[in-house]
C-alpha cells in the first residue's frame, strides 16, 4: 500500500481523475482519496514510479509518499 500526498486536487472531479490514473496501471487498484487533508492511500500491485508518474501526468503533485 502507498499513503501520498497529492497537492492541485480541489473536487470531486479531481478525486476521479486521481483514481483513473491509478487504474490505468492496475484495473484492480484501490484508490482512497481523502479530498480535504489530499491524502491517497493505494492499494496496488504496480510499481511506485508507475504510480506517481501517473498521477502527475494527470496534473497534480505528489508532494510525498511512502509505501505502508
């Protein structure tokens, strides 16, 4: 599991987004998004560069993360 912290997300459009990009990589992923502190916590079996990159290729920044 990753935990991040995901700066440029302000709605819930965001949150899908997030969520799309992660399961762009693995259709099984688990993405809980907590819109008003920006934390994401991931479950998946993809790689965390995968992971990130996605999600700033989405347009936001992964300011921190860690693998719990």
């Amino acid at each position: 599991m990753y935990e991040l912290q995901v700066e440029g997300m302000t709605c819930g459009g965001c949150v899908n987004s997030v969520k799309r990009s992660v399961q762009a990589l693995d259709k099984a992923a688990k993405v809980d998004v907590d819109l008003a502190s920006k934390k994401v916590r991931i479950e998946t079996g993809a790689d965390w560069d995968a992971v990130r990159s996605a999600i700033e290729n989405a347009g936001y920044q992964v300011t921190t993360g860690s693998a719990a």
